[in-house]
C-alpha cells in the first residue's frame, strides 16, 4: 500500500472500528476478549491490498521476530498450534532422517489438549498417558520414571497452562534413561526456567497463537529449534515435502523450483496471520505483564481464603499464566459442579482445566484400553479444578468483582453442602 491508502485506512479505523466488548452473551467476565485493534487489521489488510497473501516475505519476518522473543536460534510458522504439534511429531519419522520408529513409545501428560496425543499417534508411534501433579499442572515425576520402559524413546512434555516443568529434572530423567525430549508450549508464551523460554530444551517447541491465547495470529502456531538442519526439515515437512534450497546443474533431475525431497503437509500460514503477529509482539511484553499482575492479585485472594489453593511452581521457574486455575481445596473440594453452576449464572464463564482427564474422554480409546483412576492426579484436577478468564484487557474493576463473585459461590456452596448433610 502506498503512504496515502495507509492514512487513509488508518483514518478510516480511527472513525469506524468500534472498541470490543467487554462482555460476551450472557457473560459478563467471559474467558477471553480480543487483545488485538487496528494496527492488527491495518497490517492483515495491506497484505491484501498489496496482493501478498500466500506464505512469504512477512512470514519470514514473524519466524524470525517469534525467534527472537524465546531466544532460539529458528522458528517455522504454521497454521495453529495443533499443526505445530503435528508437524514436530512427523518430524520424529522423518524418512531422510528418523529418530524414532512406528511402534516405538512416547510418554504425554494426561491432562493436556488433545493433539499432542493424536500427532504421535498419527506419526504411527505408541503413546502412553503419564500421570500430572495436581499441584503443578504438569507430568508427576514419580510416575513418568514408573511408566519408562526398553520401548519407551521420547517424552513429550506440556508446560500447562503458562506453569513451566521442573526441566532440570526432566532433563536428568532424559539423560538417565537416553529419552529425546520435544515440548508443547501453546498455553505457555512468555514462561521460563532457569531464565530460558519454554521450548527451548529438546528437539523443538511448540506454540500457539489461537485468539484465547497470550498472543494470536487469528489462527496460528509455530515450532522453535536451535538447528538449522531442524528447521529446514520442518520447513520441508510444512509445505508438501517441498524443497527450494539449490542443488548444481549437474546433479538436478527435475525443475529445481518443484523438487519435492520428502513427504509432507500444507500447514502454511498466510501473510495476514504473520502480520498479524508481527503487531503482536510489540504488545506481548505489556501483556504478559498484565497477566502477571492479575495473576498475583488472584494469588493474594488464594492465600485469604482456606477454600483455594495455589499452583506450585519449581524454584527456578518463571510463570505466564493463561488463565485463572481455580483449584478448590478443604471443604470446598468436592463442590466442584455447584460452584460452576453459581458462577454460570452470575454470568461469570468457566471451563475444565483444558479438557480435564484426557483418559475420560470418549477419545481415548484410541490410546488403549484406560482406567481413568489410574491418574489420580489427572482426576483431582478433573473433578477439583476449573478456570476462569485472565486477559489483559479485564480491567481491575471487573476482575475484582470476578473474585467477589468466585468467593462467594465458593462460600455459598460450602454451606450448602454443610446442609445437605446434616439433613
């Protein structure tokens, strides 16, 4: 777009494009609102108006930026963070370059979104569920090393819900039985261990850029790497097995514009996505730091009330929390369905802790045959946890009344159960 149309959309954003809503239906705290304005859609529509939609130059430029931001070396852009998920899983099979094979055993938390189980899967590896620690949100130490045998050769590992592993303990766990280690990191931008970004500490990470989460691309997701020999395997592996990298005249048996070297997807993005992410992360460290102190005030709630408990963390552990994890303790513990029911309809918008436990959803079949209560730690959260929203758009007003709220149906519905059974 030429200087003049660019004034004239921005004018034009500045006069029409209404501010979003706070409340969403009949919520007035909903999960999530829109974090992005009119640098956003003014960036998505010069994409447009300059005819450069498909994969590309703006594309590269966010792989780059994102890179930057965790502190890696590269960064491939997909479509979601589902694709990412998938594409880190095939790139486990690669055939010019496998470094597991069909049948072999890859170990995921329970409590986890469900592609990061279906990628390995379809990747023709077996996975097997590993128990979460209530009081972390991530994988049960205790359990992974029981679960750990001659088959097992990965763990993919989940940093839920922006609270980072204890990663020098899964490191030693890696080194000791000689596991290759790959890291979902979707719910997790902008959390740290030991002052490295999550993502960084095996093979790839993972990440997601959906409209709920820390940044978005409207749809998008991106794997990170500290290789580049990774990264342009990746990169072949997102587009069709696709190849532009040079080979000499005197080696070429094809039109070297259309080699295809491997197998592959399409899991590009489009230029718009990338814009929209570039104007993102300008925004992402003053968003992440207005988490963070929502986050802290709900804390400071946690610690007043003896119904509520707060999300452990490892000592060298940086959170960014995605949303506020509500895990009731004491006599509130199993209240878990009457709280929800009070907040639904106070107009306060609640979910599981991502899908609670994976092992209890019809799904799961495809892993095998699973008792639930094999994960306790997996059914604690399940039937004793909850979310609500954290977005930096709540402004201190609504979030201080969420907490009244969510205080008061906790009470309401201690009491209630002190009744019922008495009666």
């Amino acid at each position: 777009m030429n200087t003049d149309a660019v004034k004239s959309l921005d004018q034009w954003l500045d006069n029409n494009l209404d501010a979003p809503k706070s409340e969403r239906g009949k919520y007035w705290f909903p999960l999530t609102l829109p974090t992005f304005g009119k640098e956003e859609i003014a960036a998505a529509t010069a994409c447009m108006c300059d005819y450069q939609t498909s994969m590309g130059a703006t594309t590269r430029e966010f792989e780059k930026g994102f890179a930057a931001f965790a502190g890696a070396q590269d960064a491939v852009m997909v479509n979601s963070g589902s694709s990412a998920d998938l594409l880190l899983a095939f790139h486990l099979v690669n055939p010019l370059k496998p470094r597991m094979k069909e049948g072999d055993e890859i170990l995921v938390p329970a409590v986890t979104w469900p592609t990061q189980v279906w990628s390995p899967l379809m990747a023709g590896l077996k996975v097997k569920l590993v128990d979460v620690d209530p009081q972390t949100l991530n994988i049960d130490f205790d359990d992974l090393r029981s679960k750990i045998t001659s088959r097992t050769k990965c763990l993919f590992a989940v940093h839920l819900m922006g609270y980072p592993c204890d990663m020098q303990e899964m490191q030693n766990i890696c080194d000791e039985h000689g596991l290759l280690l790959i890291e979902d990191c979707c719910e997790s931008i902008g959390a740290k261990y030991d002052g490295t970004h999550v993502g960084n500490f095996g093979i790839g990470g993972t990440f997601s850029f959906f409209f709920s989460h820390h940044m978005t691309t409207m749809e998008g997701g991106m794997v990170i790497c500290n290789s580049e020999e990774d990264a342009e395997a990746l990169r072949v592996l997102r587009a069709h097995g696709w190849s532009r990298a040079h080979i000499p005249v005197s080696q070429q048996t094809v039109d070297q514009r259309f080699q295809f070297i491997n197998w592959g997807f399409n899991l590009r993005p489009t230029e718009l996505n990338a814009a929209f992410g570039l104007e993102q992360l300008k925004k992402l460290d003053a968003m992440n730091e207005r988490r963070d102190e929502l986050a802290q005030r709900f804390d400071e709630y946690i610690d007043s009330t003896p119904f509520l408990d707060r999300i452990s963390m490892p000592a060298k552990g940086t959170s960014c929390p995605l949303a506020t994890v509500v895990r009731l303790a004491g006599s509130a513990s199993k209240c878990r369905v009457d709280v929800l029911n009070r907040l639904e309809e106070a107009g306060v918008e609640t979910r599981p802790v991502v899908t609670g436990n994976l092992a209890r959803q019809p799904a799961a079949k495809l892993i095998g045959d699973l008792d639930p209560t094999d994960f306790p730690g997996a059914e604690e959260i399940h039937h004793g946890s909850f979310y609500v929203g954290l977005n930096p758009m709540f402004d201190d007003v609504m979030f201080e009344r969420m907490i009244r709220t969510l205080d008061t149906a906790v009470r309401e519905s201690v009491e209630s159960s002190k009744t019922s059974k008495v009666a």
